[in-house]
C-alpha cells in the first residue's frame, strides 16, 4: 500500500526541492507538499518517515504532520496505519497525535479541535485503535490528493488551537467545508499546468515571513498557516483587534480585484468583525486607492532592500489599532 500511496501522490507533482535527500513534492492546485522518506526506528529498524505541510519553503521548520507506520507488525505508538474496510477499499488513517513547539498535540486535543470522529481498527493479532481515515488509497490520484489536503487542513487547526493555549481563534469550519467542497474536475483543469520557475512563489513566501515576523516582534498572536487551498494568508487572534491580511507580490489591476475578493469572502466565512488589510508592493496606481478606502480595506506596502522584504511600519501600526 505504501508504493500505491507514493504513486499516487507522486502524480502531476512538481519537485520544490529536498529533505533528507529525498524529493519534497508540490501539488499547487491542493496547496500542499510531502516527503516520502525512511528513518531508523527501536532496535536500528528502518521505518517509513513521511512528512507533510502546506509552506512550500523552510520546509522541515513547516512540517505540520507527519504519516509514519510501522514497516510491519503492529505499532500503536506510531501514528499511522493503513487498513482494509469490509468492502475492500484501502485506506490510509492516522491517531491525530502531532508534535508542536513546547507541546504535544494528543488525540483527544485532535478529536476536540476538528470535530472528527476516529474509527475503530481491528488488527490482525486481535487487539484494536482508534484511527482517523485519511485517504482511500483505492480512489483516483486526484482524490486520493484531495483527501490528503483536507486532512493537513484538520492538522493545521489542531495545531493552531494548541498553541493558541486558550485564546481565541477564528472558527474556520465554513472555511474548510467550503474548500472541500471542490470537485476533482475543478481542479484537475490547472493542476498540472506548466509554469515559469516558481520566482512569483517564493517572493510571497519571503513577504509573508516577513509580515509573520514583524507581527510576533509586536507579540500580536497570529497564525501563519494556511487553512488548505484557498486559506486566509494570515490572520490575528486573541483579545486585540482582528485583522485579516491577503499579500500580492505584484499590484496590477488584476491582482487588487482578487484580492479584495479573497478578503470579502474570508471576512464573511470567518464570522466577519475583521479589519481587511492587503499587503502590496510600492507603486499600486493612485485610481485603486479611492475604491480600496470606500470598501474599508487598508493597504499596507512594501518594499525590497536587497535580500530583506522591508514592511511600512506606520501603515501597519494604522491597522493594528
């Protein structure tokens, strides 16, 4: 099952780079990467070791979860397992447990954060576990990459509430029901669609570290993990203000329009109550500023110095208020 599940997340991937020496693989359409790796485990036994995450840069500082099973036998104290059901589909399913800085994500902190309800596991020596499917290794590639995404999305949200240590945070379930209401053909369309380089990627990786960065320099809480797909790209949390931010690396007409959409529909999906702020390049044409202020969405610009990404300050502080 491990080589059908390799196969098929393999599948129109784009190779972002390495850990381990082995290939990270990006599906663009989903929003995701993963590593499909091996480490030694008790008694110097080698062990699968695959990561995943949805920050397709500093990617073993990103990893959100990981999907370790056991070479063979039975292991519970290794997270993942793949099974059969009573109609012979296979699956892949995970107990939910995740590390996180300073902390560990349990099972119980998974099933409380998500909502999700594991299933029960029989194994093969009579004993049983409580899993969470994550993909049925007997659909199609595309599917199989979708299920995968979603379930990343729950990892996300588990890890967001743990370290948020009982601040609030935004409900994000209309957001999740939303992206996972996409069809397979929807995407499938653009999925494997060439593209120059992956330059436009890494610019707004590098914006938004550095957004990510100026915000915790503020201890303004955050979350700078995507919620899947079509996740906000940042947002605040906790008892000060809201505030909800969508980075363009480019500021074209075009750019503006999308963003002012992706920021009006998260706002709604969020519970609303967010101050919406685009995060954009210097230079943005003078005519897009009056509408941007008639629809109450704040801009704050940037620029570049050399290699550093430097934010405007003064407008950031406005939106923070």
């Amino acid at each position: 099952m491990l080589a059908a599940w390799k196969r098929a997340f393999a599948d129109g991937a784009e190779v972002i780079g390495t850990m381990g020496g082995r290939d990270v693989l990006w599906h663009e359409a989903f929003g995701i990467w993963g590593m499909f790796g091996t480490t030694r485990g008790k008694e110097d036994t080698v062990r699968p070791w695959n990561a995943f995450g949805q920050k397709p840069h500093n990617l073993r500082s990103n990893i959100i979860v990981e999907i370790n099973m056991p070479p063979r036998g039975t292991d519970q104290n290794l997270q993942a397992v793949f099974a059969t059901d009573s109609k012979g589909r296979r699956w892949l399913l995970h107990q939910g447990r995740m590390s996180v800085a300073g902390a560990r994500v349990t099972e119980a902190d998974f099933i409380a954060a998500t909502g999700l309800k594991p299933n029960r596991v029989t194994f093969s020596d009579g004993t049983t576990g409580a899993y969470h499917k994550i993909a049925n290794l007997s659909a199609s590639a595309v599917i199989i990459q979708e299920q995968i995404a979603a379930f990343i999305a729950h990892c996300a949200r588990a890890r967001l509430v743990k370290l948020a240590k009982g601040s609030a945070i935004a409900d994000l379930t209309q957001v999740e029901a939303w992206e996972r209401g996409l069809s397979p053909e929807s995407v499938g369309a653009f999925a494997f669609a060439p593209r120059a380089g992956g330059t436009g990627r890494r610019i707004h990786g590098e914006i938004w570290r550095a957004l990510a960065a100026e915000l915790e320099r503020r201890n303004t809480p955050h979350s700078n993990d995507r919620v899947s797909q079509y996740g906000p790209d940042l947002f605040t949390f906790g008892s000060g203000r809201k505030v909800l931010f969508e980075i363009k690396s480019r500021c074209g007409a075009h750019d503006i329009f999308e963003g002012v959409g992706q920021l009006n529909i998260y706002d709604r999906l969020l519970g609303g109550g967010y101050r919406k702020v685009l995060v954009v390049p210097e230079g943005m044409g003078k005519a897009l500023r009056g509408p941007l202020a008639d629809l109450a969405i704040a801009t704050v610009e940037f620029c570049r110095d050399g290699g550093r990404i430097l934010l405007n300050h003064k407008s950031l502080d406005k939106c923070l208020e």
